[in-house]
C-alpha cells in the first residue's frame, strides 16, 4: 500500500479514536441523565465505533502474527460477548484489537487531546448550568453513591481522568524535571480538593516512577513492566485471601476495612455470591436491589474481574503486560506503558477505574505497542531517551 493512502487511514484512525475517547467521558458525566436527546452514549453507539475502528485497522498492513493476533483475539471477543454480551471485559479486548491500526505515539497525543477537549466540555457544560456543578444525584442516578462533581456523577471519575491527562501529557511532550514537578503538584491539589485519596497517591507514585526511570531507561522500563505483571496474579490473590477472611469483628480487619474505604465487606458478599471459576460467572446481582452490601458499588479491578469473568481475564492481563516486557519496543514505548501500568496496577487493587476502556488508553496503547513493533537494534533502544 503507497504512504498516501496509509496516511490517509491514520488521519481517519485519529478521528475515530478522538470519538471513542469523546462518548467514553460523556458516558461518565451525566450528560446521559440531562441531555440524551442530543446523543445517548449507549453501549451499542460504542460497538458500532468500534466496529468502525477495528475496520479501518483491517485496512493498515499487514503480517503473520497480526493475522494470527486477530484470530485469536476475535475468538475470544466472540466468546466473551456470547457469555456476558456488552461486558467491560468485552469492551478490554475491543480496544485491544482496535489500538493495533494506529502508530504508539500518534495514539498517545491523540488521547491527550481528545480526552483534555471532553474533559474540559463536561466541565464548561456544569459551569453553564446545562450539567450539575454539585449535589447528590441519588434521585436521578438510583445510586447511593452519586454526588455531582462539575458535571460528572462522582469526584473520583473527574479525578481519575486528571491523573490519566497528566500521565499521557508528561509522557506526550518533553518536559524538564521541575516542570514535570509542578504539574503534579498541581494535580496533587485538585486530587486533595476533590478529596481524592487514589488519585492524589496515583500521581506522587508516578512522579516517582517518572524521575526514577529517567536513569537507565529501557532496563528500569523492563523492570516496572516485569513487576506489574507479577503484581496482577498477587494483588488478585491478595483480593481473595481479604474477601474471604475478613472477619468484621476483629480490630485488625477493621483497621484493613477503613485503610480499603470499606471495601472488604463488598468483596466478601460478591465472592460468596460468585465463586471463582474459568470463565466466570454469567449469573449477576442486581445492584439496586435493597440489602446488597455496599449498595452495588463493587470496585476493585482483580476481584471484580477474577468473580465477573472468570480466571481467564486474569490470565490475559498478565500474558498482556508480560509480552510488552519480553518485547523489543523502542524506549520510549516501554517507559511510558511501564510507568502508566505500574500506576494502574497499584490503583486497580481499590479501584476498578484504570481497567476501564472509558478512563484510560491503556489498553489501546497495549494493541499498538503490540502490533506495531519493530526489531530495533540494542544500541538504539539503549540509547533512545525520553
């Protein structure tokens, strides 16, 4: 295929991809609840673009272990939706496949500005008066938990999408140290207003991470890549082994109860309800239902996964995160998804949020960095910096 026509199938790649990441922050906000004459982000709007995405990446070249990739992944995307139909694990394996038909770095800026764009849409949208500023939103929601937050229905959406703008932003454009630094102060302060407490621990873990790396790049990369997959079957064990001994009476486990905003109890009561498995469970719990413990809020992306899909998920989102570690990816590459998984990994263990194809390109990037790798020489990707 000729560069122009490539080029052309990038552009409208972007276009697509600046799409997916616009209904996903409209699918957070509560613009379903005030405005959905306008456009109603349902799930099916979202499958049909990204039917439309992963089409258009038919269209980009091709190789042998492409073709083999999308065979295997399209059998189990087939298998996943047959079990669970429009699951969030379905929607993992969609961006997967749709991430491969755009280059890493184009992905990543064209993340930061559609994200930055309808991030900052929401926000003007609640400071028009057209969305909720603030205020509880049970009424409409029919969740206890709902609390408007600048157009948004609850704090740690707007404050998970500000860690994931700030990572895709440091890691897009070079910045100095001391810049990289006030930004996550910054970041750290509206993470502390919007009494955030996995957002703001997100960003000083990666600002760490970021100055850490910045000394042998490609061997620290290949650490935190080789570190996070190991921590996805120990933190799921971890999940586990607290759901099943957490005892509500004993003042250890009360002290873990309020370390893990409540989350135990929650974990307790799914586990009981959904035993572990391969595949999962294709039997849910009505979460509006009175006496659900924890009123439906069940977070934590390795229990969540683990009971919902099955042992299976598990095991993908380690061979995922593993086969970038044993991959030759250019150093940029491997800096920037060893700093981002590191950060999701450690927030996914309360939360669910950073597994979620709605907050965060993780999985997108995964599928470029996956089919768009080249065998680059060791003296280049040694030296390649930030």
């Amino acid at each position: 295929m000729n560069d122009t026509f490539q080029l052309r199938i990038q552009q409208l790649y972007q276009c697509l991809y600046a799409v997916i990441v616009f209904l996903s922050v409209l699918s957070l906000s509560s613009w379903n609840l005030y405005v959905p004459h306008l456009l109603n982000t349902s799930d099916r709007l979202m499958l049909l673009v990204f039917g439309a995405t992963i089409f258009v990446t038919l269209l980009s070249e091709w190789s042998k272990k492409r073709l083999v990739a999308m065979f295997i992944f399209s059998l189990l995307i087939i298998g996943y939706y047959y079990l669970y139909k429009k699951s969030i694990f379905v929607f993992v394996l969609l961006a997967i496949l749709a991430g491969s038909g755009m280059k890493f770095d184009k992905l990543l800026k064209t993340d930061l500005i559609a994200r930055s764009i309808s991030v900052i849409f929401i926000i003007s949208l609640s400071l028009l008066k057209v969305l909720p500023s603030s205020g509880s939103g049970v009424s409409e929601t029919k969740f206890i938990y709902t609390k408007f937050t600048f157009g948004f229905t609850y704090p740690n959406i707007l404050g998970y999408l500000l860690v994931i703008i700030i990572i895709t932003y440091c890691f897009s454009i070079s910045l100095l140290k001391k810049q990289v630094f006030w930004i996550v102060l910054l970041g750290c302060l509206i993470e502390y207003l919007l009494n955030y407490s996995t957002g703001l621990i997100s960003l000083i873990l990666f600002f760490v991470l970021y100055i850490w790396i910045q000394r042998d790049t490609l061997q620290r990369s290949n650490i935190l890549l080789l570190t996070s997959s190991l921590l996805i079957p120990v933190f799921t064990i971890i999940s586990v082994w607290i759901a099943k001994y957490y005892f509500a009476s004993n003042n250890w486990w009360d002290r873990v109860n309020t370390i893990l905003s409540l989350r135990p109890p929650i974990w307790q009561y799914y586990l009981k309800a959904m035993p572990i498995s391969f595949f999962g469970n294709t039997k849910s719990i009505n979460q509006y239902t009175l006496g659900v413990v924890g009123h439906g809020a069940f977070d934590g992306a390795y229990i969540q996964f683990l009971l919902e899909f099955g042992i299976l998920s598990i095991l993908i989102l380690f061979i995922a995160v593993f086969s970038l570690y044993c991959l030759h990816l250019p150093v940029h590459q491997k800096a920037t998804l060893g700093t981002l998984i590191m950060v999701t990994c450690f927030s996914g263990f309360p939360e669910t949020n950073g597994f979620l194809v709605t907050f965060s390109p993780m999985f997108f990037l995964i599928g470029s960095a996956w089919f768009n790798t080249f065998q680059c020489e060791n003296a280049h990707c040694i030296n390649s910096s930030l």
